[in-house]
C-alpha cells in the first residue's frame, strides 16, 4: 500500500498551498472537538470499548470516507500521534485511494516511553486550531448524509 509519511509542517503547507486537499481527523469525535486543524472532518477510525477498555476499529469508517470524499482527492490523515491515521491511511489506501498521507506526529505530537515529545504536533507547533466546527463536517452529521 502506497501511504506517504508527511510532517506536520509538510501537511500545514499542503493544506494552505492547495484548497482541495482534504484533511481527515480520525479521533474520537471527542478529541476532535477538543481541537482540530480547520477545515477537517471528523471519522474516527476506532472507538473505544468500555467493557474491554481497548480500541476497536469502526465498521463505518471506509463507508463514511467513501461517501464523502472521492478516491481521486488528495487525503491527509492525522490522529494525536500518528499511529490511528497509519492504520486508517493504510485502510484507504486498500480501498484505492491513490494520493494519502499519513501527518507523522499528529495533533499532539509523538511521545516515546518516558512521554517525551519525539515528533512535535500540530498543537506544539502553534498552527491554527478549530474547536468549533463548521457545519456538516462532524462524524454524526457525516455518518448521516
């Protein structure tokens, strides 16, 4: 599968270089509304299961994306650290997406073990942040239409 890595700073000048790209903030919808980079929508491509406490993939999430956004358009992934954007990168790239990226560091930046920043975020690099979304642009107004 055909995933690009890009850096936050590289997503943030795709995203302002070119109006057509399409940004996917695939947190919990409550992540997301804790802050997002404008312009994105929201699928989130796990959920967490209360009875087990560990993630499970959401069974909407490609169905969602290919409802609202055509395989043809330019995709940039991103999560809080970069591991949940991989997985749904690598999800629409198997799909036939041609042209997704996976935004490294994510929102809030890659840590290591002893929870050090290891690849900053868009929240650590002061890029612009959303906390109101406009409309049609959250998972539930997405899962709907």
């Amino acid at each position: 599968m055909n995933v690009k890595q890009i850096t936050v700073e590289q997503a943030y000048a795709d995203l302002n270089g070119a109006p057509e790209v399409v940004y996917i903030d695939v947190r919990t919808p409550g992540e997301f509304d804790r802050g997002h980079p404008p312009g994105a929508i929201n699928v989130p491509v796990v959920f967490p299961d209360p009875g087990t406490r560990q993630m499970t993939p959401n069974p909407d999430f490609l169905s969602v994306v290919l409802k609202h956004v055509p395989r043809t358009t330019k995709v940039i992934v991103g999560c809080q650290m970069g591991g949940r954007s991989q997985f749904a990168a690598e999800t629409m790239a198997g799909s036939g997406y041609a042209d997704v990226s996976n935004m490294q560091g994510g929102f809030g930046g890659a840590k290591n073990p002893m929870g050090e920043v290891t690849v900053p975020g868009w929240a650590e690099l002061g890029y612009p942040i959303e906390t109101e979304a406009p409309s049609g642009v959250s998972y539930e107004e997405l899962k709907r239409f």
